[in-house]
C-alpha cells in the first residue's frame, strides 16, 4: 500500500479498475433489465393463475350445490311419495349424504320438526323452527340456498331446502341440508384440498360481503367487503388484480363470481412470493458472470505493463460503454503486434454485442403488445415523453372499437383477439413508417403522428375508420371504430393533457352516435 502511495497509482491497478467497474455497470444494466422484465413477467403468471383457478373452484362449487340441491329434492320427493318417512330409514338417508351435509331434517308446513338426523345436532323433533330462512323455506315453496345465518343452537349454517308436495300436489312442508360454517363441512373439505407451497389459498364471500371459507376457521363470518377484490366478485365480475387484504397484507388476487348461490371465490398469491424467483436470478447471473470477471481481471493484469497505450484506450471505451448501448462496429480497432492485446480486444467486442442483444431484446419485449405486435402502453409513454421533450410538435388519435363486449359475447374471445390484430394490421396499413401505431389496452388503439397537425391526422383516422367500414373482419361483418383527436402543442404541453383532450374527443365521438372522428376543440 505504501507503495502505491508513494509511486502514485499504478498502470496495473488502473487497468484493473476500470476493466472491473466497465464490467460490474454492464451487469448491474442487465441484471436490473431482467429483473425489471422477469417481476412483470411473475405478477402476470400468478394473476393470470389465480384468476384461472377461481374460475375453476366457482365450477366445482356450482356443481356441488347442483349436486346437493338434487339430493334434497330426492329426499323431499321420498318424503311426499310415501307420506312419512320413519327414523332409521331417514337415519340411512343422512347416512348416505354425510359428505354433503352436516345435518339434514323434514319440518312440516308449520315449521314443526318431524325427522332430524343426526339426533345431536340440539334440535328434537316436535321443537318449532323460528329462523327467517325455515319461514323464506314455507313461504316460497321452493328449492333455495339461504344466507348464512345463526340457527337457534348457536352455530352459523347455511340451510338448502326443497318443499315436500305429496301426491295430490299439497304443499306439507320442507326437507332441509344444513352446512355448519364454524366446523368441518362440504366446503372446508373440498377448498382445502387447494392450497398451494408458495402460500396461495381460496376463501369465498356470500353476496354480502361475509366469509363462508376462510384457511383461518376464525375468520369465517366476519365481513371483509372493504377490500376491493371482494367487492368486485360480490357484484358479479371475474378477474384478476393486485389488491390489499383487510389485514394489511398485499396479495395477487384471481376471483371468480359464482352465479347459482352469488357466492365469490377467491385464490390469491402473497406479493412477496415473487421476491425467491428473483433472487434465484440475480444470483444465478452473478455466479455465471463470476468466473469472466476474474478472468479478464488476471488477464487485465498481466499485460498491463505491456500495453499501456492500446488497452488504456480500450478500456476507456468499456467505461463509456456502460453508460448506453455502442455497437460492436463501433469498437475501435487496437492495432496492436500481441496476440493477447487482440484476443481481448475481439472478446469485448463480442461481449458487447451479446449484451446488446439481450438488452434489446428484453427492451422490446417490454415495449410490444404480445397480442397485436403493437407498441404497447409503456412504449407509447416513452414515445411521447420523448418526442415532448425535444419540442417536436406531433398528433395524437385515441381509437376505440364500437361495441367490441358484444363480438366477445357472440363469437368468443379467441375471434375478438383476431378482430385486435385484424384491426392492428390496417393501422399499420394506412399509416406512415414514421408513425407509431399503439394498443392503449383492452380494445383501444392509437397513432402518434410526427411532425403532423390535426387535419392530417383527421384524414388519417377518416380513411383507417372508411376501410374498416368497407371490409369484413373476422367475424365475417365489418366493424367500426369511434376516434379522438389532439395535438401537440395546441391541446397541451403534458402527455396527461394530450391524452385527457384525445379522450374527449373519442367520448365526444361514441356520444354522438360512433363510427366518427372527433378534433379536440382545444385546451
């Protein structure tokens, strides 16, 4: 060390350490790349994961009930075909539907208990049911799967029932199924099967926002309709979301509504499940960089005294490499007599290049639609920022399909993603190579027009909208489209601005009978 300070620092260590800095900067670029790719990659898995496998479950619920509602009715019609049904033969009935119910009973048109089993449950026959859910059973006088509610034991069930309608057709009552919530049941047995090594698990709301499933049994009853997902599948909807339990805890939520009993089901990940992928791949990529980096470090080294001039300059251009992708062309020759001066020389360079590409590669999967081969939504705000920033006046047109929910809903989602890309190649079509043709989301689509004002833009959204009008889609009928119109810088200075006007005008257009092109009429 005293002699590094007293000669100044070395030719050797110099080398070294912008070789080892050169390198490290270029690792830490795509390590943070991949990272950045492969986390959305993850979020995407699991909610798309999630949000299949509610789907599943809210099947495989809807045909337990079915099936639990059909075992009720036959008992019912047991009961109304031979008038009375006597102990040990209903004993036996209960017997063979243990999995489905936790008890089962027969009440008269009175409510009056005349057959229970099992014989513990706290009810006897003669007791008089009191609750709503027996008086909706006798009122209605048809097969139903009621709320949850406390029975007059104490415990919270669910009651499923079918009226008993004897030969002449006289109402004489109603056979009930009982789920007890709070213990063991039909569905703790079929959820729990569901659980996952990653920390994922199913619970299911009723309509009112109460746990009926829950892993943790003390939780069920409790109301969780602040959280958001809840919400959402208790008001009928299907998907899939990041949100935040009511316990604070962030999660990657899949629900499901389920339509015959209202219930929602969901299966939902912890955030933090994706951090272990991650780490795994950060060190993975440090372990397979390892070995390079002592490497060239050794040969770094070695040659150092040797090649001062030729691999100073080279390594210059390492460190001003890290700063933003060069070319491997672009790499300057060393004209150097030593093997060994060449040989590194050559290695950087593809060195370089691989990193280029994967870089490039990542950056472009980051910024294209997968569906459409568009530019996406990041890439579009990349765009505008960019061009916003330089000044360079530009126009924007906000694309909406009219009516796309109903192509979904008639010939399915794999003919409405055809109509996407169908819609995605006449924008490309009518568009110039300087124009940046994006998918916004869902069905909506735009252009972002270089160096064009608004009535050039409104020809182009004319002639997009006319040729769709004109040519079959893949439904086989053409479709039509509503569109918006801003521009930069006579609607705003900001990519907010920009879009809020373009989104005024497209809103104008749906208004106003669609398959139009409205001009924003100003800032």
């Amino acid at each position: 060390m005293r002699h590094v300070i007293k000669k100044g620092i070395t030719l050797r260590f110099t080398i070294s350490l912008l070789v080892i800095t050169a390198i490290l900067l270029t690792m830490l670029t795509s390590i943070t790349s991949a990272v950045q790719v492969n986390r959305t990659s993850l979020i995407d898995n699991y909610l798309s994961k999630n949000e299949a496998y509610s789907k599943k479950l809210a099947s495989n619920t809807s045909e337990l009930l079915n099936t639990m509602q059909e075992n009720i009715r036959a008992i019912a019609d047991i009961s109304g075909r031979d008038g009375s049904i006597t102990p040990q033969m209903f004993d036996d009935l209960f017997q063979e539907n243990t999995q489905y119910f936790n008890s089962i009973l027969i009440a008269d048109h009175n409510r009056v208990v005349r057959a229970i089993s099992p014989h513990t449950t706290g009810v006897i026959v003669g007791d008089k049911l009191t609750s709503e859910q027996s008086m909706k059973a006798v009122t209605m006088k048809k097969t139903f799967v009621s709320e949850p509610y406390r029975a007059t034991t104490g415990r919270l069930i669910i009651l499923i029932s079918a009226p008993i309608i004897d030969k002449n057709g006289n109402y004489k009552g109603f056979v009930g199924g009982t789920i007890y919530l709070e213990e063991k049941n039909v569905l703790s047995t079929m959820l729990k099967e569901h659980f996952f090594g990653d920390g994922t698990y199913v619970y299911v709301v009723e309509e009112n926002g109460d746990l009926i499933f829950h892993p943790e049994q003390r939780r069920v009853g409790q109301q969780v309709l602040q959280n958001e997902v809840v919400r959402k599948v208790v008001s009928g909807e299907s998907g899939s979301q990041k949100v935040t339990n009511t316990l604070g805890r962030v999660f990657l939520a899949g629900y499901a509504h389920e339509p015959s009993s209202s219930w929602g089901i969901i299966s939902q990940t912890p955030y933090e499940v994706i951090d272990k992928p991650l780490r795994y791949l950060v060190n993975r990529m440090l372990l397979f960089s390892l070995p390079f980096l002592i490497l060239i470090l050794v040969l770094a080294w070695w040659v150092a005294s040797r090649i001062a001039k030729p691999l100073h300059t080279l390594a210059k251009f390492s460190d001003e490499a890290t700063l933003k992708p060069v070319p491997a062309e672009d790499i300057p020759d060393i004209d150097s007599s030593y093997y060994e001066v060449r040989l590194l020389s050559q290695s950087v360079k593809i060195a370089l290049q691989n990193m280029n590409q994967d870089l490039t590669h990542l950056r472009h999967e980051v910024n294209i639609d997968e569906l459409t081969g568009l530019v996406n939504r990041r890439g579009f705000d990349s765009v505008m920022a960019g061009w916003l920033k330089s000044n360079v006046p530009f126009a924007l047109i906000l694309i909406d399909i009219d009516h796309f929910k109903q192509v979904n809903d008639t010939y399915g989602h794999v003919i409405g993603d055809e109509v996407l890309r169908y819609l995605a190649r006449l924008m490309q079509l009518v568009a110039s190579e300087e124009d940046v043709c994006f998918r916004y989301g869902g069905e909506e689509f735009g252009i972002l027009i270089r160096h064009c004002g608004l009535g050039r833009a409104k020809i182009l959204a004319d002639r997009l909208r006319e040729q769709l009008a004109m040519t079959k889609s893949p439904t086989g009928q053409p479709i039509t489209i509503s569109a918006g119109i801003s521009a930069s810088p006579a609607h705003g200075h900001s990519a907010e601005q920009l879009v809020m006007r373009a989104d005024e005008a497209l809103y104008h257009s749906k208004e106003n009978g669609r398959d139009r092109t409205t001009v924003s009429r100003g800032a």
